[in-house]
C-alpha cells in the first residue's frame, strides 16, 4: 500500500508521528512531499517501509534507523544515518557533516558531496559491516575514529580542487577507507597509513560500486588498478599506551 503526505506546514514531531501512524496501518511505500527541514525522518518506524522524500530533510535523517529504506530526490542536512544499524538511505544530491556518525551497519549512499567528518566512529560487527560511498568531494576528517565498516569516495564532478580535506583517517583502529585518485601523504591522518590495493580490495570495492550504480542507474565503466587509493590504520589500539599503566 502506497500512501503519500504533504509535510508542508507540519512539525518535526508531526510529521514524524504521521509516518508510524500510517506505517503501522501497513503502508510499504510512503512519499513525502513539501519536506523543508523536519529532522529524525524515518526514526522510530518498527516496520520497514520504503520512504521517498521530496524535499531537503533536517537533521538525523534516518537516526537509529533499523532496516527501512530511505530515498532522498534532493539534498539532505547534518547527520544523515546518525547510529544506523541497518536499512539503506540513498541520497540524489548533497549531505551535510557528520554522514554515518557511529554508524553500525547497512548502507549510506550520497550521489553528489558532503561535508566534514564523514563517517566518524564508524563501527562494524560479524553480523554488520556498514558501507558509505560519497559520489563527489568530501570535507577534513573523514574516516575519524574509525573501528569498522567501509568508505568510498569516488570524486565525480570534482575538476579543479581535492576529492578529500586534510586529516583522513585522524584516530582509525578499524576498516578501510578507498579514495578514487592519488591522495597526498600530507592529508593523512595521524594513525592512518595509505596501503596497497590487492586483489581482494578490487573484489569489494566493484561489488559495492556495482550496487552503488545499481541505485542512481548509472554506467559502472573499468575501474583501473592504479586509480584508487588505500587508507587503513596502522594498529587496532592505537592508544593503548596512552591509558595502559607501565
């Protein structure tokens, strides 16, 4: 059952109690129309609906998010996936910082750019491994803190400046980071080593790209050996020493 809701004029709260309402009455796909900044978009929802936002979202789109699917035919703010622990959000333009702040699993894919500190506290378990793939640029700080999971940035549309800021990989213990292009040794984080590509690395990243262009109906060309670069930690407990006693 399809059911559609004009979020114009509607609060955060209200729009957000609208989305259980009609999930829980056994909606499978609900589109949102009119969306100007309502945050917490499909947080909450026991069911698993497919939602479809027109518009720009606030803030957590997708917070704590289980395993709904969310799609987004515009540009979305801050936060997007905040502690997801599954599901997959697709994102037609741009995000703000912090995409897939303690991300626990499932999907975050972003056609266009986002901001700072992508993938912050990105975490991963037997069971989960969450993946965020960024179409265009990234800002600093990407991959900070993280324990898990994978990152892709591919730098599409991306002429004359960088594909990512400085500081990439600043405190990672965890998971892997692939950077179309060559990537400065200067932008590195500290605990963070560029590292070589093998085969097993061009077996995950095509499976995800394959995906990736699956969901924005894109041409997925030749991907070059010598085109993507490698970002990893150098140890799982790189503060050990700092808090173990002597």
């Amino acid at each position: 059952m399809k059911m559609r809701i004009n979020a114009k004029g509607l609060s955060f709260r209200e729009l957000n109690q609208r989305i259980r309402e009609v999930a829980a009455n056994g909606a499978d796909e609900i589109e949102l129309v009119n969306v100007n900044g309502q945050r917490y978009i499909g947080s909450g929802v026991d069911q698993n609906p497919i939602i479809k936002i027109y518009g720009t979202p606030g803030n957590d789109l997708g917070a704590f998010m289980g395993s709904s699917k969310i799609l987004v035919y515009g540009d979305c703010e801050d936060g997007v996936g905040n502690t997801m622990s599954n599901g997959e959000i697709m994102v037609y333009g741009s995000a703000g910082d912090i995409v897939g702040y303690s991300m626990r699993g499932g999907k975050i894919y972003i056609k266009g750019n986002a901001g700072y500190r992508v993938g912050i506290h990105l975490k991963a378990s037997r069971e989960r491994s969450p993946v965020i793939v960024i179409g265009g640029s990234v800002r600093d700080f990407l991959g900070e803190y993280m324990a898990g999971g994978t990152i892709v940035v591919l730098g599409f549309g991306v002429n004359n400046g960088e594909i990512v800021g400085n500081f990439v990989g600043t405190g990672i213990h965890g998971g892997k980071v692939y950077v179309r292009g060559k990537v400065q040794k200067d932008k590195i984080g500290l605990d963070a080593v560029i590292a070589p590509m093998r085969d097993e690395d061009w077996v995950e990243l095509k499976r995800i790209l394959i995906d990736y262009c699956k969901a924005f109906n894109l041409r997925l060309r030749s991907l070059p050996k010598t085109k993507f670069t490698k970002i990893v930690p150098t140890s799982s407990r790189p503060y050990g020493k700092t808090y173990a006693l002597e």
